[in-house]
C-alpha cells in the first residue's frame, strides 16, 4: 500500500491534547495490525528542545540517538512502545537552518531560494523522511500549537502541498477545544467551528474532528458541528476528560476513529490483528489500584507564577505511576520545591510522612542545598532515595560532605573555588564549553552501563550490561573514588568504555540509589522500567 499521513493540528487554544491524540491514534493503528509513527513539528526558532526553558515548554525528552525533542515525542514512545528517531522531530530552527546550509552549498543549482515553495518542500521531505526510515504505513504529523498562529503558516503550506499532490494518502484531523461555561452551562461549538474556519484560510479542509470537552459530545452538538464544519456526523468524535491518559486510546477507539481514518484512506480492515487487550487490562489494573504508595519528588521547575507546572517532569511522573500499577498500586505523588528546605530545616520533617523520595534532574545552583539537605534526611533516616542525573550528584556531595567530611565537597558546576569537586565537568565537555557550543553537545542518547553483581541495580535489572539514555556534562570526579569507596559508596554501574560513574547505592539502607542517566526515558505503561519497579517495591515495603 502507498504510504498514508495524517495531519493533525489544533484548535482553541494549546493544551488541547494533541500529542496525546496523536499517540493514542498510533496505538490503535498498531493495534489494527499496521505500523505506525509519528513526528512532532515544533514551530520555535530553536533547532531543538534542548535550549528551551523547562518551566515554559516542560521537559525535553532524550531519544536514543540523542536527540533532544518535545515532550510528545515521549508520549509516542509510551503509547507504541517503540522507539523514535531524530527524523520524529523538527522544529522552524531546523527546517531553516537545512535550507540555508543547502543554499551556501550550492544545492539549489543557484536558483533564487525562496521561504514558498523551498520551506515547505523541506518540510515535506522531512516527512517523507521519517515515514521510510521507520518503514511505516501511516505517518501521523503533530502540528504543534494551534490553528490561525503566524508560525504554523509554512507547516500549514507543506501540509496542503501534500494532499495536492496526493490527496487519496493524506488525512487532516482537528482536535478542538468545546468549553462548557459555567454560567452558561451548555457545551459550545464556535470555538471549534472557527477553528475550523481558520483551518479552511490555509486551504484545508478537516476530515475528522476530535472535539475535546469536559463531558462527551452529545448527538445535537455532533451534529452542528458536522453542518458548520463540512464534516459527516460519524467523523465528529468525542473526546472527554478521563482520570487516565492511557483511557483516551480506548475511548478514541470506542468511537470508532480507527475504521473512520482506514475507509477514507482506502485501508482495508485487517480480519486479524492485536487488538488493545493487552492495553484494556493494563487501564483496568491502573483504575482499581487502591492501595497508596505516597512519593515526594524534589525539584525546582514546578512553579510558574501562581501555578505548578508538571510537565517539566512529566516522563518521572509517568515512570512512578507505571510502577505503581504495574505492582498493584495507586500512585499519590507530590511535588515539593527544593528551596523550602533552605529557608528552614524543620519543613524536613515532613519527608517521613512518604514512603519514598525521588530527586530528578536538573542545572545550576538554585535549590541545590535545599536538595542535599533532602538527600541527607534520606540517609539517615532510612526513607527510600532515587536520585536522576543531578539527584544522583548531589547524592555523592552529600555523601562527601557529611560521611566522608570532606565539608566543601560540590560541583565544579556551580562552585569553582571548591578543594573538593567531586562532581565535575567531563574531559570531552571543556573544549566545547570553552567555545560556547551549547546547543545539542552535552553527553545524550544511549550509552551502555556494567553492572556491579549483587548490588541493588544488578538485582533489578537481572542483567549486567544495560542501556540507558543521558543528558548531562558534569560526571563523578574518579579521583575522589577511593575515599568515597572506602566511606561505604558502592559504584554499582560504570560505563565500560569511558570509565565514568553511572550507579552509585550505599548499603544498609531500604533503598538508597542514584543513576547518572535518564531511566525514566525509557519506562513503558507494560510493564515499568526496573528500577523504578524496585523504587516502588522498596517504598511500599516501607509503609
């Protein structure tokens, strides 16, 4: 069969659930038998995610291959359980830069480069690109942002190229938003029909439309909507508000938007194929989870204004809570800035009412001795301890502090005049800092990780050699090894080809583990990433 793509893009206003639309629409394709992938477009000027601000654009999430993208990228993964390529991701900065980089090479047979038609026909082979390197049958494009924003115009323009020229392989979905007011209390459609509207300016015209509300979409609403925005009735598909995110591909497929995309692209129905049982059953043990495991997690991008932001942390969220269900349990997960604990000590006291405590990662000194005065009520008072990239670091400085007395231990990070960096910047890393290389050169993607038999790690990974992904340029100093060894830290994972610390656990503790890498990257809803099950178990014990 020709290669099929699905557009989707949003109306209303941002937020609206598109990446999770999109990932839940590439679980049921999967589950219909075919191979799916799907790509995030970004409209920002950056080339990456990479130096975006978390707090404004939440996490960025590392693939394999080290690149550093959107946080739907993530929720793809999640959703497939398969991995996705730098070719997933493109941003304006990218686009623009390969044309540019195109030009002065000379690849344009000295033609006048123009924003229309080189821009889009960029983008377009980006597209293509990526639905041959996964071997895929549908390629499904997330537009991100919403429908009638200046920025999106070029991405709009290459999407409607695309159908011109084959308009039986490409789809366009909208998902738009129906606000119910509360002084009105009826669902309301213009929003959505002028979105609608707006889409019809660039030249598409939408043939499904994913209505996202607070309460499902009633038959008369179904309706208007298909009158005002050309639409059939069965092509409006309703998308409330669930408890679980990992419901919406269940309910998307209860409404049918499987068969509706594979009849307009002339895609028969397979007789077999995997179906989402394996997805029901997973939905169904998460949903009667009754008993709690309450977990803290430390950091410092949650706050924006007057509201907590989790999306800067959204992939550890995700890893808690699919160890939690996995093992039977409801998640209860709190989010606790790290400055507090500078301020004043005895707010430590409420970290022995959970049964676990997580530090992620994380740059720069803000909140840092707020964290290691966590991390060492941890230690001492025997509450489990993961600690992410940073969280493991400032583990080792709290360790090198307060048991090994080395009083100024730190970061060369943040503390250049410190006696002891026992964290510091990778040898690779000083030229490139040096020249002011940010963007894209930390230590990122998979790198293999040698474990230490019978260590904690070892036990729950069951295995001595194992990849995870990294993003980070400061590393545990080796020469301060021995006198840490000595104290009682165990290095329970090296990687073999560097030499650098990736695990370090200290005995006699419940659980006491920090990991130089990002293992909350690879956690899938079936089944869990090991260590974040062992967390779990540990913390459960505990209660």
């Amino acid at each position: 069969m020709a290669r099929k793509f699905i557009f989707i893009t949003g109306g209303v206003m941002s937020g609206v659930g598109k990446g999770i639309t999109a990932a839940s629409i590439l679980r049921i394709l999967q589950s219909k038998g075919y191979k799916a992938t799907a790509m995030k477009i970004d409209p920002y000027v950056n080339v990456d995610a990479g130096t975006m601000n978390p707090i404004e654009h939440g996490e960025v999430f590392v693939t394999d291959d080290g690149t550093e993208c959107d946080q739907d990228i993530g929720n793809y993964e999640r959703f497939s359980g398969e991995n996705i390529t730098k070719e997933n991701y493109l941003t304006t900065g990218k686009v623009y830069q390969t044309v540019i980089n195109k030009e002065r090479n000379l690849e344009y047979d000295g033609k006048c480069v123009e924003v229309v038609p080189h821009i889009p026909n960029e983008v377009i082979s980006r597209i293509k690109m990526a639905g041959k390197s996964a071997d895929a049958n549908f390629v499904l494009i997330e537009i991100g942002g919403t429908i009638g924003e200046y920025q999106n115009l070029l991405f709009l323009e290459a999407a409607r190229m695309m159908h011109l020229k084959e308009p039986k392989n490409v789809l366009f979905i909208l998902v738009s938003y129906l606000p119910v007011p509360n002084t009105i209390g009826e669902m309301k459609t213009k929003p959505t029909q002028s979105a609608s509207r707006l889409l019809n300016e660039a030249g598409i015209q939408p043939d499904i439309i994913v209505g996202r509300a607070s309460f499902p979409i009633d038959e008369i609403r179904k309706k208007k909507i298909s009158t005002f925005c050309n639409v059939d009735p069965e092509d409006v598909i309703s998308a409330p508000d669930v408890k679980l995110v990992y419901e919406v591909p269940l309910l998307l497929n209860k409404e049918k938007i499987g068969e509706r995309i594979l009849k307009k692209l002339n895609v028969p129905l397979k007789k077999t194929c995997p179906g989402l049982k394996d997805w029901e059953k997973f939905v169904f043990r998460a949903k009667k989870a009754k008993k709690e495991v309450k977990i803290a997690v430390v950091g410092k991008y949650f706050q924006t204004g007057d509201f907590v932001l989790t999306d800067s942390y959204i992939s550890v969220i995700e890893a808690l809570k699919h160890a939690c269900w996995n093992l039977g349990y409801k998640d209860n997960i709190t989010w606790l800035s790290a400055e507090k604990y500078e301020k004043n000590k005895k707010n430590l006291k409420e970290l022995s009412s959970y049964d676990g405590v997580l530090i992620p990662g994380g740059f720069g000194k803000r909140g840092v001795e707020g964290k290691i005065e966590v991390i060492r009520y941890c230690r001492e008072k025997k509450i489990p301890f993961f600690g992410l990239c940073f969280g493991m670091q400032l583990a080792v400085i709290e360790f090198a502090r307060n048991v090994c007395h080395l009083k100024d231990a730190s970061s060369s990070e943040f503390s250049k005049k410190t006696k002891h960096p026992v964290i510091d910047i990778m040898e690779s890393q000083k030229q490139i800092l040096k020249e002011q290389h940010y963007g894209g050169t930390m230590r990122l993607g998979a790198f293999d990780c040698k474990l230490k038999k019978g260590t904690l790690s070892y036990k729950a990974y069951r295995s001595s050699l194992v990849s995870e992904r990294h993003r980070h340029r400061f590393e545990v100093n080796n020469n301060f090894l021995p006198i840490l060894e000595k104290k009682g830290l165990v290095v329970a994972g090296k990687n073999p080809k560097l030499n650098l610390v990736e695990i370090i656990e200290i005995k006699k503790h419940p659980f006491f583990l920090g990991v130089q890498y990002h293992p909350e990257l690879k956690s899938k809803p079936l089944g869990g990433h090991p260590l974040f099950i062992k967390f779990i178990k540990s913390a459960s014990t505990q209660r």
